[in-house]
C-alpha cells in the first residue's frame, strides 16, 4: 500500500499526465515542424526531465507523509515533544530535493531527534545522499581521477540524457576525496568455489609515489584454476588479492581457505619473475596434501635473454643450455658475448647471474608449459589506476583506494559495500 494517501495520490497522478501532455504536446503535434532525429532526441528529453521532476516530487511528498504519520502517532505523543519543522536539501540521483520533516525533543533526556533522518539513515549535515556518495565510491575503484569521476556523477544527476552539458551538479574533488575516504576498506566475504586438483598464484608488485617523496610497493597476486581460450586467454575462475603491509600471503593463504576445501589441493604453481618477497610465497603457503612449484615467469627469462643480446641465434642456444644443464656452454657463450661487448659487461653480468640464480624455476616453466600473463595484469589493475599519471598519495588513503580497487576487479559491488 503507498505512503501516501488515496487522495493525494489521486492528484498527484493527475499532475503528472498534465505534465506529460504539456510537456510533448510540440512533438506530438502534426503541424510541428519535422526536424527528422532531433525531434526523437526532444521527446526523449523531455521524457527523462519529467521522470526525474516525477520521482522528485514522490521523494518529497512521500517523505513528508511519513513524517506527518509519525508525528500524529500514539508513540510520538507519549515519546517526544515537537519543537519545530526543518526543510532539508539533499542532492539525489534524481536532482535536488527539498524535504520538510519536525523535529522532536525526548520527553525523558531532551535531546533532539528527527524521525524522518533516523529512519532513512541519512547522515547529519551531509549534502549528498548515500546513493550519491556510493555511486562515487564504486567509480573511483574503476578511474583515476576524482575530478573525472565527479563531473562523470554529475552529469548522471536529474536525467538520463541531455544534448546539453549538464555541469549543475559537478561534484568538486574534494567531495569525492571525503566520501572514499570515510568509506574506509571494505572487509568481504569470499564465496566458495568447487576445488580443483592444481591452483596457480601468480604475483608481482607495483612502486607508487606517495606524498612524503617516497615509494611504496604495493603487492598483487591473483589465483585461478587454469586456462582456457587460444586467441584470447581466460584465467579461470581469477581472484585478486592486493595489499601493501607485510602479512600478505597470510592474506592469500586466508583467501585459499576461504574460497577452497585445501585437502583436495594437489599442485601449487607459484608464478612470478624470482622476487624475494614472491619467493617466500611457499613458506606461508604450505598445504598438507599439495606439493609447491615455484616457477619463473617466462617473460622475465626471455627479456634478461633479450638484454644480453639481441642476436635470436644466440637467444636460442643460451636458453637451450638453460634448460638442458649446460652451465659451462651459456657462461663460455656469456663471456664471448662480453668480449664483443666490453661496454655492457654489467649489465650482461647482471642478467646473466639473474637467469642463473633462477635456473631452477625456468626450467619448471618449460617442463609444466605454463604461461603468465602477471605484467599485462599489473598494468591494468594497479599501474592504469595509480602511476600512470603523476600523483602522489598518503600511505593510508593508498591502502584504501587499492582496497576498492580490489574488491571491484573481484566482482564485488562497491555501491553495496559503501551502504
């Protein structure tokens, strides 16, 4: 049953089909003028103006009608005294809507209380509503800039399209910066998932600036099932986990349990290009019944070969005595390439200690055949939100940003999470 009353709704559908016919009476009518695709874009303006001034109206009359029924009500009477009557402006994702609501005084400690703000759980003061504010929220995890991301808001309050910039409701950075701000991390549950017989984890990390001129790693792992697709590859079943403090792959190990029955676990392959913090993946991460495959991510073996030389012919035998033992064959090849080279020798030196320290994960790569596609995955999670421009971040508002941006790579919706 509707909040409002039979005859009030009554009048206020009448003013609404009085509205309609005013308002497309130019397109429907046969003498106009034929202006061909403007006319479509005409009616379907005036249609989404008159929806937005709709639900504005039914937001305010409906909000009134339920302060007026508490106010008239037993419990009231007995609870509260009426001090006075309060307008209220808040900007929705209809537009700009005025509310009219009393406020009370407690009979037994005197304190002020507003039914109409305590039973929509609209926070004091604020000017945006939470559907605003959660709509800002959401966006950001997906964009890098907040100026962008309060004129793209914006431009969505009080209609669904206008030929015109809409430029009414740009929201300043500032209240982008507080609403993500005070939305803090979000703490989600993990859904489970069908265990499979071997799980993959592939790990990298990203250096962002922050605002006392250092930089801070943040670390990003993403877990999946297998492969599927030839043209275009699909990890299966992916889930990201990010982070930037030191226990994070107790938070992987935590996710693993969550999200799978670890008894059924027969393989892990940890993949990433030899770090250290990626190596001590297996020491946190040591499931009773698996066995751990650290592997080196092929892209990393191939660009130290390419930076030692350019030459596809001796690429091709340097990884072959890689990966069929032949440790004196690639170091005899190493030093005549030294000798060609005599500019480069520490940078071929590095790169080949590099490609030796890591020997035995190379050669796990080949043996399983697997591939990682950790680089192109750390470009669009973290580099396209947080170095590909020049900005710099407090340690503390970072940890949050990547927090959202996380949980929006894993399908989690942010609007919710915000509410």
């Amino acid at each position: 049953m509707s909040i409002l009353t039979q005859n009030n709704l009554f009048l206020f559908m009448n003013s609404i089909i009085e509205k309609a016919s005013d308002s497309l009476v130019s397109v429907t009518n046969l003498q106009s003028e034929y202006k061909g695709i403007f006319d479509y874009v005409q009616l379907i303006q005036d249609i989404s103006e008159l929806t937005f001034e709709t639900a504005r109206t039914l937001c305010e009359e409906t909000v009134e009608e339920m302060d007026m029924q508490f106010r008239y009500s037993q419990y009231r009477v007995h609870q509260f005294y009426v001090k006075c009557r309060r307008s209220r402006t808040l900007i929705t994702p209809f537009g700009r809507v005025n509310i009219n609501r009393t406020i009370y005084l407690d009979r037994l400690t005197g304190k002020a209380y507003c039914y109409v703000d305590s039973k929509l759980g609209i926070p004091k003061y604020d000017r945006y509503d939470p559907c605003i504010k959660s709509m800002l929220v959401a966006l950001y995890a997906d964009h890098n800039s907040m100026i962008k991301v309060g004129k793209i808001i914006g431009e969505r309050i009080g209609n669904a399209y206008s030929i015109n910039d809409n430029e009414a409701f740009t929201i300043s950075r500032q209240t982008v910066y507080n609403s993500i701000r005070n939305a803090n991390m979000f703490d989600v549950a993990v859904s489970t998932k069908d265990t499979p017989d071997t799980l993959y984890i592939m790990a990298d990390e990203k250096y962002v600036h922050l605002n006392t001129g250092k930089n801070k790693m943040v670390k990003s792992a993403v877990l999946f099932e297998g492969i599927e697709g030839t043209k275009r590859k699909i990890l299966i079943n992916k889930y990201h986990v990010m982070g930037m403090r030191e226990l994070f792959w107790e938070s992987v190990a935590d996710v693993l349990h969550e999200r799978y029955d670890i008894d059924k676990i027969k393989r892990l392959f940890f993949i990433g290009d030899g770090a250290r913090w990626i190596k001590e993946s297996t020491k946190y991460i040591d499931l009773d019944n698996a066995t751990n495959k650290l592997l080196l991510d092929k892209f990393h073996f191939k660009q130290a070969l390419n930076r030692i030389t350019k030459d596809k012919e001796l690429q091709s035998t340097l990884e072959e005595s890689i990966l069929k033992n032949h440790d004196d064959t690639f170091n005899k090849l190493i030093e005549i390439i030294i000798s060609n080279s005599p500019e480069r020798v520490d940078s071929i030196t590095q790169q080949a200690k590099y490609i030796l320290n890591h020997k035995s994960s190379i050669k796990q790569s080949f043996r399983f055949n697997i591939s990682c596609s950790m680089e192109s995955s750390i470009s669009h999670t973290l580099a396209s939100n947080f170095t590909r421009n020049p900005n710099a971040y407090s340690q503390d508002n970072l940890e949050i940003y990547v927090n959202h941006r996380m949980n929006h790579l894993n399908g989690y919706n942010l609007k919710k999470l915000y509410l």
